[in-house]
C-alpha cells in the first residue's frame, strides 16, 4: 500500500480570517487523495495504464472523523478489490499522525471511446494486485513522498 505525504491547501482568498486559511474544505482532501490513487496507479502500472485517459471515477464516499488542516497529510492507497473492469480503493488521510478521514473510491477502466468500459489485461491486474502488498515507507528523501 502506497503512502505518501501530500501537502493539503484549501484554496482560501488572501484576505480570509486565519479559521477559514487553516481548514480544508472536503473537496480539497478529495483533490489530495486523487492526486495520491493516480500516483499509485501511475507507479504500479506504467505504460499499462493512463489513469487520466483509461480510467473514470464513478463513486466516490467520504467520512471525516476529524478537522483537516493546510500543511502536510500522510495518505496511503490500499487497493481493496479488483473487478472485472473496475477497481476499489480505500484510502485514508492522516495529519498528525491521526487518521483524519477515510474514501473510498470506484474507478472503471474504459475503452478508447471513454463511453464504455474495458475488462482489464492480465498485465494490468498483475501491476495492480502489487499495490495490495506494497510497503512503502516514505522517507524525507524516498520516492513516495510529494511535497
């Protein structure tokens, strides 16, 4: 399972009060845990798989059990089930070393007229089953972090 350390904005005016500056809206996180499953998906898969082009986000459930801030968030992917032409993430955000809010997204993967969807190859289900036994530890200079 892939982790990395994203830094969460939340795209306030300049002039906002410091209550509104520091929180990050829902749709923020959601940007920060998309940008982490293309991620992972881009690693694992390569040149097997574009997420922006091949794939298509058809679900998507959020539950916050806590405030998140701007600054840094440990987000770690888990692939939790691969379908005939879709997957399921589960991911969850953490600040501060506590979990913060976990999604869980559905991407379908879809032919090359983005209308319909696509079963995946047996090379892009092998790349993708690596993502349920990566241990990535992020380090300040290791490959899975993002700054």
């Amino acid at each position: 399972m892939p982790r990395y350390t994203i830094a969460l904005r939340n795209n306030a005016t300049p002039d906002a009060p410091a209550s509104v500056s520091r929180h990050v809206p829902f749709y923020c996180a959601h940007e920060a845990a998309g940008a982490a499953w293309k991620r992972a998906l881009d690693e694992a898969c390569g040149d097997l798989l574009d997420p922006v082009t091949q794939t298509a986000v058809v679900n998507v459930v959020s539950n916050f059990g806590r405030e998140l801030f701007t600054g840094d968030a440990d987000i770690v992917v888990t692939l939790d089930r691969i379908g005939s032409t879709s997957l399921t993430f589960l991911i969850t955000i953490h600040q501060d070393g506590v979990q913060a809010a976990e999604l869980t997204v559905v991407l379908v993967h879809l032919d090359s007229s983005r209308v319909n969807s696509a079963p995946w190859s047996p090379a892009q289900i092998a790349a993708l089953e690596a993502l349920r036994s990566e241990l990535a530890a992020p380090t300040a200079a290791g490959p899975a972090q993002q700054r």
